[in-house]
C-alpha cells in the first residue's frame, strides 16, 4: 500500500490531529492517516493512488491548507 506524504499548514494541536485525521481517514480507500504536528506533514496510506485533488479538498474544507507532496 502506497503512502504519500503532504505538507499541511495551519496544524498546531492534538484537535488539528483528530480532525484531519477523521477527515482523510473517510475518504474511499484511504486506510490510515498519520499527522506530524512538528513537522507539518499528513501520511496517507491508501489501496491505490491517493487523489491529491480530493486530499487537499478534504484538507481544505476541514480549515486547513494542503501546500503540496513532501
């Protein structure tokens, strides 16, 4: 299973994880999600290719902002 790692911007706290976190993990065939406060980056582990386009959407809607692939 592929994982790919974003930068994310505006995370700061433990509810920054759990939103993102719930948010990504819904979506269809993504299978784990690992936040890294400190360094601003979201791992996700997904059966395929993730979407980057429905990441930062989902990112973005959650109130924060996908800047890219790591």
């Amino acid at each position: 299973m592929p994982a790919i790692t974003y930068a994310v911007s505006g995370m700061s706290c433990g509810h920054c994880r759990a939103t993102l976190t719930k948010a990504i993990g819904e979506l269809d065939g993504v299978s784990g999600v690992e936040v890294d406060l400190d360094a601003g980056h979201v791992t996700v582990t997904s059966a395929g290719e993730p979407d980057d386009a429905l990441i930062a959407e989902t990112v973005d809607e959650a109130g924060y902002e996908l800047t890219g692939r790591v």
